[in-house]
C-alpha cells in the first residue's frame, strides 16, 4: 500500500456490485481472486462470486463490470447476504400445512384457466 491512487484496482475480499454476464443486471458480489492482464497498462480480470446466486455462476469478469459499493443500503443488503441466519429462520412456517397452501393455489389457477 502506497499513496498514490491504484486507478480503482479492487482487493480480494472487496465487496462490489457488477453487472453479470448472464443478466447484465449488476449484484453484489465479492471478488474471489484476480489476475493482471496486459503487459503495459495495469488491466486486471476479476473473479467475482455473486452473493445472491450459486458458486457454480462464479466467472471471471473485465474491470468494467465492476463498480464500488458506496451505498449504506446496498451495504446492509451484502451484510444480510453474506450472514448465515438468513438462511434458516424464515422457513419455519411453511412446514405446517404446505397441503392447505397448494390446495388453495391450484384452486385459483383453475379459476384464471376456465374465464
């Protein structure tokens, strides 16, 4: 780590919101790894994992796609992505009557077929 301003270079570990190759919507995502491209200017090609999607959708992506996340909002959500409660509570419910669940939307769908 210098002074001087490394032209938006990111760290492994950073936190960033870039654009997908398979949406072209930008997600939050971290970058996994890195590796310089081109001899003379300092490009660089960022492996990046979506924290919203699988790893298997982990790619390799150009600078370009990447942009920093400034938001508090945005921040929240990655915090909220990337802390494992989210992932169990919420399920807790649906496991009592998932029957009464399925009948009452099969019976809405008949109805929006038949008009």
């Amino acid at each position: 780590g210098g002074t001087s301003s490394t032209n938006g270079i990111y760290e492994i570990g950073t936190q960033v919101s870039c654009k997908t190759t398979f949406d072209g919507q930008p997600h939050p995502a971290e970058v996994i790894s890195r590796r310089k491209v081109g001899k003379k200017d300092e490009k660089y090609l960022y492996y990046v994992h979506y924290l919203e999607y699988n790893k298997r959708l982990d790619e390799w992506v150009e600078h370009s796609r990447l942009s920093p996340i400034t938001s508090p909002a945005e921040l929240k959500k990655m915090d909220s992505l990337k802390s494992p409660s989210v992932l169990s509570p919420r399920h807790t419910g649906i496991e009592a009557g998932p029957g009464q669940l399925e009948r009452k939307v099969t019976r809405n769908l008949k109805r929006r077929y038949d008009e």
